[in-house]
C-alpha cells in the first residue's frame, strides 16, 4: 500500500532518503548518458553546481539534512516538484552530479522556511549543507527567482509525487538503515538544538 504524504506517523525516514537519492541519481546517469549521445546538447552551468562531483554520496547527505534539520517528508515531496519545475523552465539542463546535491538542497531548505513557523536561519543551513553562507544566500535568491516565487504546491501534486516515489521504492528497494535518535526524536519548537549544534561542529562538510 503506497503511502501518502500526509501520514508522517508511516513514514521511515532512512528508507526515504534512500530511495530519493537513488531516484535523483537514476535520472543524473539518465541525464549524462544523452548527453553524450547528444553532440547538439549543451549543458547550462548554474550558481547550483558544485566545482566538482561532491565526495558525499547523496544518500548520505540526504540522510544528514534530514537527521539535522526539521524536514518531514513533506519537504522531501516538495524538493522534487520544486526541482522538476526548475527542469520545466529551462532553468537547467537537466539532473547532473555537479548540481543535484545543490539542487535537493535548496529544495528541501526553501520548503521547510516556506511551510514551518520557525525555521532555521541560513547561518545554520549553511553548516548542514555545506555551502558557504554567501554562496546559500545567492544562490536561495536565484533559486526564488527561477520559480517566480510561487512556493506553494497543490496537495493533487503532492499526492501524485508521493505515489511516484512509493512506486519507486516498491520497484527498486534500499537497503534498510537505522533512523537515529535525532530522527525519531526532533525538537520542532527548536531554533537550533543544542545537539544539533554540537554534531555540525563536530562533522563538518563542503560542497
């Protein structure tokens, strides 16, 4: 049985950062396989793109942004209809490995200021990301920008994004992770937990 977005109670987060990441990364094979069949496709460089293919594997900082920050699955549907809009736009090529980890970053950043009370200041996304904090804030002002500033999705598309990606993991399963105690347990009413702060000073990335 597929399960809905809205049923947060259902939801395995460590299952879930799995089969996003292995979704994203399907498309960015799909993505560079054409274009090297392509002659006449170009690939458009973006303030999304990362100066090289990040050493992180995407399930691993999918699975960090998650354990750190507030995001529910909701932003994980939100991520990829924000992302798809953005291909839709022409606003990039396509899905890549110098621009995904970038991309779902935003995404899933942009979601959880648009839909939570109290949401984490870019000085925080900037030490779960990875991203230094001038690069954050240019490139979260692109990011609005390249979607009008038009964040609200319809809950008819977050159902049929939330079916895709059950679909998804039925069809291609992940192996299975144990959550950590921060996922099962977040402060929501926490600006930056005193957990939290100690573990992104403690394991510092870069992109």
């Amino acid at each position: 049985m597929m399960e809905t977005f809205f049923e947060e109670e259902t939801i395995n987060y460590a299952r879930v950062s799995g089969t996003v990441s292995k979704l994203l990364e399907a498309m960015a094979t799909q993505f560079h396989y054409q274009l090297s069949c392509t002659p006449q496709m170009r690939y458009i460089v973006t303030v999304y793109d990362s100066h090289t293919v990040p050493d992180i594997q995407l399930a691993d900082y999918l699975y960090r942004i998650t354990s750190m920050s507030k995001c529910i699955y909701r932003d994980f549907v939100t991520a990829l209809v924000y992302v798809d809009k953005l291909i839709n736009n022409e606003v990039i090529s396509g899905i890549s490995f110098h621009n995904v980890h970038r991309l779902l970053a935003l995404s899933i950043m942009t979601s959880t200021k648009f839909y939570d009370d109290m949401p984490y200041s870019n000085k925080v996304w900037s030490k779960i990301l990875g991203i230094p904090l001038r690069e954050l804030n240019n490139a979260e002002i692109h990011f609005l920008q390249s979607l009008n500033y038009d964040l609200n999705v319809d809950i008819e598309t977050m159902q049929a994004w939330s079916n895709d990606i059950a679909r998804f993991s039925e069809e291609n399963p992940v192996q299975e992770r144990q959550e950590t105690p921060e996922i099962k347990h977040r402060d929501q009413n926490c600006s930056e937990p005193n957990a939290i702060a100690a573990e992104l000073r403690s394991s510092p990335i870069a992109l």
